[in-house]
C-alpha cells in the first residue's frame, strides 16, 4: 500500500507541473481533468494514509472547486467559489481540536501574520466592491472562510499549516487580482495564473504532508 500511495502522490505533483503548460489553454473538458486531478490525487493519497476524514473532504472539495473553476461564465464560478468555501470550513474542523489561540498572541511572527491576513482580504474587499459587481457579497463571505482557515492555521503548534494557509492566501488574492483588475489578455495574465496555481497546489500539499505525512515503506 506504501508503495501503491507513492505513486499516487509523485503523480499529483507530475500532473501539477504539467499543468502550468495548460495555463494558458482555452477551457475545455480534457483541460477541466487535468486541472482537477492534482487535488484530488491528494485527496486519495491522505486516505490511503489514513489521514483524517476531515482532511479527505476539504482536498475533495478543493479538487471539486478547481473542476469548476476550469470552465469560464458566472455560473462556473459561483460554484467553484462555493466548493472552496466548504473544504475552508472543513479545514477549520480539522484544525479546531489542536487550536492554541495563546500562540498568535506569544508568537510575534504568528501575530504579523494573522493581521497581515486580515489586513490584505479586507484590503482586497474594498478594492474589488465595484469591479466585482453583485459577485461581490458571495466573495465577501469566502473571504470570511478563508480568514477562519488561515487564523486557524496559525493556531497550530506545528508550522507547516501556517504555511500552508499562507500560500492559499496569496493564491486568492492573486486569482482576484487576475480575474477583476487585470485586463484580459494583458502581459500580467500568464504570470498570475502561474503564480496563482504554484501558490494553491503548494498551499494542498504542504497540508496533506502535515496531516498524512510522507509515504513509509
């Protein structure tokens, strides 16, 4: 089984970078797949682990956001938006049984972290009111999952999780910053999508490994 999980997981980090190559290809079902797989690789390797549950389900989740984020319109977003809200709320289930809140306010890195979270989505909400439009409000309450995921994570003992809710952070502000202030088409495009996907599918793994930890033989 060791064995089985090692291949399971070294091919979600082959099909993440053969991904970038895609960045830039039109939506299509074959790029939808290739888009999803990563993630979801992960979701199988955590269970094959025996990692928590918990953990399974916001990686299925995940994968399922990037499913729906594969494909362009109102609609695809939506649910994209709504897939990742879930598995952020399933990551604050996971995390909230070995939550020490005393160490953001012991820890001064923890501490410049959580308020340079707080500070870059609200930052981010004011910048996208108008160009978001009516998107607006459900960005909003995303924003407020992501927030409980990431304080969540610098709430953990071990340092990986703060990483990782780092990372995905970055990832969101980056994929609003490309999807509502930057033109399309623009030279900035192609480098946010790279740094956009680099950033979430690290931000996955970093959390997978912390909580499934690597593949024994």
């Amino acid at each position: 089984m060791s064995v089985f999980s090692s291949v399971v997981l070294a091919a979600s980090l082959a099909l993440a970078l053969f991904h970038f190559r895609w960045l830039e290809r039109p939506a299509s079902h074959p790029r939808a797949v290739l888009k999803t797989m990563p993630v979801l690789l992960l979701a199988v390797y955590a269970l094959l682990a025996g990692a928590p549950l918990l953990l399974v389900a916001a990686l299925a989740l995940g994968a399922l956001g990037d499913a729906c984020l594969a494909y362009e319109g109102e609609a695809a977003f939506i649910a994209g938006l709504a897939a990742f809200l879930f598995s952020h709320l399933a990551y604050v289930a996971l995390f909230w049984p070995a939550i020490e809140p005393g160490l953001v306010v012991g820890s001064p890195w923890r501490y410049a972290l959580a308020w340079t979270f707080v500070v870059l989505l609200g930052m981010m909400l004011l910048v996208l009111w108008r160009p978001a439009g009516k998107l607006v409000l459900p960005i909003a309450v995303y924003a407020i999952a992501i927030i409980a995921m990431a304080l969540s994570a610098l709430m953990l003992w071990p340092v990986p999780p703060s990483a990782g809710a780092a990372l995905f952070v970055m990832s969101d502000a980056a994929l609003a910053v490309q999807k509502f202030l930057v033109k399309p088409g623009s030279p900035a495009t192609k480098r946010l999508k790279s740094f956009v996907w680099g950033t979430y599918y690290a931000a996955q793994l970093i959390f997978t490994l912390a909580f499934a930890g690597l593949p024994r033989f």
